[in-house]
C-alpha cells in the first residue's frame, strides 16, 4: 500500500456560524492536539492546531455578517490532523480541493458541501478521472419537472385546430394545399414530441 507522503489543502472554504466555531475547535481539542486561538481587531479569528510535532493547521476565519468565513490553503503531513481536517470539512459541509500526494503520483480530491464529488489521478502531465459524482436523483427529478415538451404540444394542438378550422372555413384549392402543408409538418412535429 502506498504511503502517502502529505496532504495539502489547496483550496479550502469553511462558513460556521459561531457556534459551529466553538465545535469546530472542540473537534480538535477532543482529539487532543493542542489549539491557540487569536482574536483578531475586526472580531476575525486565527486559529491554529499542533499535533505536538511539526505539523500545525493555522487557519484565519474573517467575521463576515456574523458567520466566520475560512478561505485559505494548508499543508499536513501528520496523520492525525489530516483525518481531523477531513472530518472538519465534511462534518461542516465545507468546500475543497484537496492533494493527497504519495510518490510519483497525486490523488486530487473535490469536496462541495462536505462531500466528496471528484476524485483525480494526477501521475506528471496525465490526469485519470476515478470518481465522479452523478446526481441522477436530481437529474431525473429536474426532467420530470421539465415542461417545455408539453407547453409545446399544446401549442401546436391549438395551431392544428386553428389551420382545421380555416381550412373547413374555406372553398379555396390553392389554400387547402398550403395549410395541409402547414398542417403536415406540425402533425410531424408532434409525433416527435409525443413519442
């Protein structure tokens, strides 16, 4: 198995209401690594965790409108704090790209709200594609929901009966040949859409 030689959190995005702070360092706390936390002038927060090693997380989490707002990147190779840092963004449904690298290759993690959603291979220039997220619930749900088709033949219901109507209306052979032309081609198109 290969061994993984650091995690690095390129692109990380956490929004916590300030009690979801106060759990987010009792996480970390729980787990025993040590926490400082810095009040910052405008009522932002530095925070920074150490597994008692080298290996430290220091995250700024700005006060935006009473939430705290952590946008920033860091580098971990302790065990303990990657796992902590990954239960960190999935328990509070945050945002991330995330590299786990192991020798001669790169694994590339994408987490929206929490979740896994892409999972990229990266060996030199080559990227392979191992996860995707697929919403077919959602996907289905959003067809299902979808009624453009059937404003569509309604619409050409009321156009045929419309062309039948001045098509009866009329003595007219040059006219008939026109609007059963018109009428040939919306009978077409609503077959299409019906079947």
């Amino acid at each position: 198995m290969a061994q993984r030689l650091a995690t690095v959190y390129v692109k990380t995005c956490l929004m916590l209401t300030e009690a979801e702070m106060l759990s987010f360092i009792q996480l970390f706390k729980d787990h025993e690594v040590l926490s400082r936390v810095k009040v910052l002038e405008n009522g932002s927060q530095e925070v920074v965790f150490a597994d008692g090693g080298d290996d430290e997380i220091s995250l700024t989490f700005d006060r935006v409108a009473g939430t705290y707002v952590c946008k920033g990147t860091c580098r971990l190779t302790s065990p303990k704090l990657t796992n902590l840092m990954r239960k960190a963004v999935s328990t509070y449904k945050g945002d991330a790209i995330v590299n786990r690298m192991y020798t001669g290759y790169t694994m590339v993690y994408h987490y929206s709200r929490g979740s896994v959603v892409r999972i990229v291979e990266v060996k030199g220039n080559q990227e392979k594609l191992i996860y995707e997220y697929q919403d077919t619930l959602g996907q289905l749900e959003m067809l299902f929901r979808k009624t453009e088709v059937e404003l569509e033949i309604g619409t050409l219901h009321d156009q045929i009966n419309q062309l039948l109507d001045l098509r009866f209306d009329s003595a007219d052979s040059e006219f008939h040949r026109l609007v059963d032309e018109r009428l040939k081609k919306l009978t077409h198109r609503l077959f299409v859409l019906e079947a």
